[in-house]
C-alpha cells in the first residue's frame, strides 16, 4: 500500500510559524506530510523538546558525525541555528526537518539529508529519534516521505552510514529497501557500513 504525502514550501524570513507565535529561523524548507506526520522547519522554540532527542545518550551514540548529549536548552538552540544556515547555503535536497506527528502536534525526532566528507558528494539520509517514541514506525514513514521527495528532487541516489553495532538503523535501512555496500572509514572518520538507496528500491508500504 502506498502511502500518500503533500509537499509545500516554507519561504519565511522569521515572521511566520505554526502557531503565529513561533519564529522560525530564517529558511526556505520543504513541508513535507505523509497520514501520520509533518516533517517541517525547525524552530528555536523546538529546542526544550529536542533535547529528548539529542540530548540522550542512547540517540547520540551511534550518531555520525560523532556528538556528545547536548544538555541545555542554549545548546540545543545553537545547534538548530547552525543546521538552518547550512541548509541556507546548500542546494536542494539538502536539509533539516523536524518530524512532528500530525494528531498533536507532538515533537518526535529529526530527519536530515546532507553530503558526507570528504567530497561533498554521497548524500546522506539519517535519522534520529525520541528513545520513548522508538517501535512505532515513525523513523521508517518519514526517511520514505523524505527519500521519496529527494528522488523527485534530483537525488539519483541516496546513503545511510552507522556504526557496525547499531542493529536498529540497520533494521531500518532494509525496511526502506537500501542495499548493504559495505564498510568504509572514508565518511567522517569513523568506521562504519554503508546502505545505499536508489528509486526503483525505496519500499514505501508500511512494513515497521
């Protein structure tokens, strides 16, 4: 069963916001919706929720490039800062969204598409969610929303890198379709396998 999304375009300068009260950092980030979730702009306002992301061991120990647990609110929003000035400089399908579910409006994780060092070539679709929001398959629905848009956008081809020992990204990437490459040190200096993901792969029904 296919799933349906809806794409729309945020232009904003920092005026508008979900809400009406929320600014949002300057950008011009690609709304995309699927039937259980938004993954839009990230705001400073996110920051407090975020750090049920990022600021968890559990989720920034298999992060690559490696982070440590960000563990205030200031950090978090110098964090948010720095994705919308490198998604500001970069050319589409680049970039970072937050993955809200749809029903409540609730914060439970982060999809991001980037190029990987040292070329700035192989694109990378990661993905990082909330520990308490983790078995729902909300991970898998919105890495398909946004692989499926990157596609439409130009991506020929799309990367996951983790650590050998992150069995659930893992699960995840096979769940999406992607095809195990191999094991490489040339992405951010880590050791790490590497699933790549072209069209006509890419599994959009809802397996997990």
């Amino acid at each position: 069963m296919r799933k349906h999304c809806r794409t729309t375009v945020v232009e904003d300068c920092g005026a508008t916001s979900r809400t009406g009260e929320e600014q949002h950092m300057a950008t011009n980030q690609v709304v995309r919706s699927t039937e259980r979730l938004i993954l839009g702009p990230w705001t400073l306002e996110d920051a407090p929720a975020a750090l049920t992301i990022f600021g968890r061991p559990e989720v920034t120990h298999w992060l690559t490039p490696a982070l440590e647990p960000i563990h205030d609110a200031d950090g978090m929003r110098a964090a948010l800062e720095r994705w919308a000035e490198e998604d500001a400089e970069a050319d589409p399908p680049v970039g970072h969204w937050s993955v809200r579910r749809r029903e409540d409006d609730v914060l439970l994780g982060s999809i991001t598409l980037r190029r990987m060092p040292p070329f700035q070539q192989d694109l990378e679709l990661a993905w990082q969610f909330a520990p308490h929001h983790w078995g729902n398959g909300y991970a898998t629905e919105a890495a398909q929303a946004v692989a499926a848009w990157a596609f439409e956008n130009s991506a020929h081809e799309l990367f996951a890198v983790m650590r050998p020992a992150n069995e659930r990204a893992e699960k995840l990437a096979r769940r999406l379709g992607m095809q195990w490459v191999g094991e490489t040190d040339k992405y951010y200096d880590l050791r790490l396998q590497v699933f790549r993901l072209r069209p006509p792969e890419l599994l959009t029904s809802n397996n997990g």
